[in-house]
C-alpha cells in the first residue's frame, strides 16, 4: 500500500506535463499559422504592387506610341513617316511585355508561347501580311524567362520578322514566314525562315553597319550572349542561339 501512494502523484504529473506540451503545441501552431498568414498577405500585397507597376508602364509606352502616331500624320517624308511607324512597333512589343505580366500568373518573368504568338499576330496585322498574302507561322515552345530575357528576345523576333516583311517579297510577291522558337538542353534557338528572294549576292547582314535594325539586332544578341547566323538559298533562314538563363 506505501508503494502505491507515490501513484497518483506521478499520474497526475505525467497528465500535467501532458498538457504543458500540448498547450505549447497549440501555442506554436498558432504562432505559426499568424506568421504564415502574414506572409501570404505580404505576398499578395507585393503581387498587387507589382502588376499595378506593370499595368502603368504598359500605358506609358501605349501613350509614347500613340504621340508618334500622332506626328506621323504631319510628316510629308515617307522615310521620316517608316522610321517612326517601326519605332512605334518597337514600342509595342516591349509593352505586350508588361500586358502580359500584369495579366498572367507570373509578374517578373514571361511565358514565351502566348507573348511571342500574341506578337507574331500584331506583326502580321501591323504590316497587312492578310492583304499582301504573306502568312506568318509560329512554332513557339512554353518556357518561361526572366523580364530581362524576354525583352531583348522579343525584340529580335520582331526585327527578324521585320526584315522578312520588308525585303523578302518585292513586287508584291507572295509567300511566307515561318517563326520557331525552341529550348533545346542549355540553349534557346530561334529560327526565322521566309521563301522570298533571298539576299543579294555577296551581302553579309552582319558586316552592314548602317543599318539601324541590324545594329539593334547586333546590340540585343550581345545582350543576351547569343550568336546569329544568316543562310540564304531558296530565301533566307536565320538562326539566333543563345544560353537559356539558370533558374
């Protein structure tokens, strides 16, 4: 019987501790649940903040390409009026950038697939491709890139299909643009390919300084540590290959 004394003393102290650890249990549960709903609050906060951002540089550049569409209606010169009708273009690729940030699941980086087709389709509608059957295809693979990536790249989409349009089909010909952008391992390869008439004899894009696309095109695969590669033949094909940037 003296040994039993010590019984319930012990249980009810096994009980107490019992319930010390489940309090501090519920007490650190509790602690974290508020510490991870301030975070998702913090997070959504940031989110908001950040597409807010998004939505306004988006408009700054809808605003910048409307006054150069405003002053090419004064210009009597047509090279000053194509000069700023490319400009204009420019300017709206860079702000379907920030469209679809603001719109997407993402605010810092881009889903090349839906940007690049979306782009590819205001190219076509921009240079009347309907009316001067030309089509204009796009294989574009889903990979997603930082702001800084994407920028540059869509650019040289734009000034490759650009080049096509303008050069490739003379005289009204008819033909073709087709647009494929891959990753392949470690690198993105972008090949641009039309059926038109090829480039002069001789002629080596690369080694043309004076020109104001090829200068840009020069300044954006360096941006990007990539090398382009033009091919003519039955038309022209050029590649563009650079690094696919690390996570």
């Amino acid at each position: 019987m003296e040994g039993n004394v010590w019984i319930v003393p012990l249980m009810l102290v096994s009980l107490l501790a019992a319930g010390m650890g489940v309090l501090a249990w519920v007490q650190y549960m509790g602690r974290k649940g508020y510490i991870l709903e301030a975070e998702r609050k913090a997070n959504e906060k940031a989110d908001a903040l950040m597409r807010e951002i998004h939505h306004r540089v988006k408009n700054n550049f809808q605003t910048v390409s409307s006054l150069l569409s405003l002053h090419t209606r004064y210009l009597n010169d047509d090279h000053a009026k194509s000069v700023l009708w490319e400009g204009q273009n420019r300017i709206q690729s860079m702000a379907l950038i920030h469209t679809q940030l603001y719109q997407g699941q993402h605010t810092e980086a881009i889903d090349m697939e839906p940007y690049s087709k979306q782009l590819l389709e205001e190219l076509a509608f921009s240079y009347k491709a309907e009316d001067k059957d030309i089509t204009l295809n796009g294989s574009i693979e889903s990979f997603v890139l930082p702001v800084e990536k994407a920028v540059p790249l869509g650019l040289i989409i734009h000034e490759l299909v650009l080049n096509s349009f303008k050069y490739a089909f003379p005289e009204g010909r008819k033909g073709k643009i087709d647009v494929e952008l891959v990753r392949n391992g470690s690198k993105l390869e972008l090949t641009v390919v039309d059926n038109g008439a090829g480039l002069p004899e001789g002629m080596d894009p690369l080694a043309v300084k004076t020109s104001y696309g090829m200068r840009l095109l020069t300044l954006f695969a360096l941006e990007l540590k990539g090398d382009l590669e033009y091919v003519s033949g039955h038309g022209t094909t050029v590649k563009f290959i650079c690094p696919f940037p690390a996570p």
